[in-house]
C-alpha cells in the first residue's frame, strides 16, 4: 500500500460529492498566493480557502523566483485573452512564514551539502533562506513589482504567517506597479 493510497480514497469521495462541479474561471477572490509548501503552511485551512476560491503556488520558502514571475504573467496573459478589457485585476499576495524550514540554507555545512546535490551556486542558495520572513517577503514583493514583464494592474501584497499564533500580519500593503 502506498502512503498515497489513504489521499486517493478521499479524492474519490470529493469526486463523488460533486463539489468540483460548477467552477469557472476567474477564481472568487482573485487572488493568487504565493507561498511555502511546509506541511504547516496549508492555504487553505489558514486563509479558508476553498476551492475555487483562489489560485495557489507553492515553493519552498514561497520565495518568488523566475518561474514564479513566469506563473504571474502567464495568469496575466490568460485573463486578458479571455476577458479582453474586461479582465478583472488580480493580487498576488506573497506569504511567507515563521520558523520556515529554507533556513537552513542559512548554515553553510547544510547549504553545501545541499548545494553538491543539486550542483547549486552555494551564493545563490543562501539568498533563498527565510530567517527573517518580514525582510525576505519584503524583497519578493519587490521584486514582483519591478519585473518589467508583470502587468501594472496586477497589485502585490506581502504577509507574514506566524506559526505560533496562527495569525498572518500584513508586511506589504497591496500595491501596484
């Protein structure tokens, strides 16, 4: 039996239900977020998303990386081919998280290991680390509204989730660039 065995009989109940049935694009909120795959960090039990409701990528650190940027603009690109000048505007809400587990890449024993693995640039590793979630959710913010490739109607907020607390705090208010 595998570990995924247990997933696949509840997605054969969710089928069942015909809870996926009737979702059509754009999603409910418009909101795209961007944030950390840790087991922890689930979006939709912090933030009570439901399905439908949002669109959701997930990385490591939910650092914002090229590909990030790519996903952005791909949805960007998407929507304006689909609603023309009726596209509604969406925000990208970038959330990163206490306690994150991409601080490791801040110990250099682990970062090379790693590093060796992966043939990464050992430099370029340590700047993924999230030790300080306000300052690196702080740099993704600003590195989304400074790609010339992300439309000017696309607004971009940073938050902080506090794993203690359960609480997520607003770094970046949502803004356009």
């Amino acid at each position: 039996m595998s570990n995924f065995d247990p997933l696949l009989e509840r997605n054969r109940a969710f089928a069942a239900s015909d809870g996926h049935v009737g979702i059509a694009p754009p999603p409910n909120h418009q909101v795209m977020v961007v944030t950390c795959m840790d087991h922890r960090v689930d979006p939709a039990r912090v933030l009570g998303i439901e399905l439908g409701d949002a669109m959701v990528l997930r990385n490591a650190g939910g650092r914002v990386n090229d590909e990030v940027i790519d996903e952005i603009v791909f949805i960007a690109t998407l929507t304006e081919t689909v609603f023309g000048d009726d596209a509604p505007p969406f925000e990208v809400a970038v959330v990163h998280h206490t306690q994150c587990g991409t601080a490791y890449l801040a110990d250099p024993a682990f970062r090379a290991n790693y590093a060796s693995r992966i043939g990464g640039d050992e430099e370029a590793l340590a700047g993924l680390a999230v030790v300080d979630p306000e300052a690196t959710v702080r740099d993704d913010v600003e590195r989304i509204l400074s790609s010339p490739a992300v439309p000017t109607r696309v607004s971009v907020s940073g938050h902080v989730y506090d794993l203690d607390t359960g609480l997520i705090t607003t770094v970046e208010p949502a803004s356009c660039s």
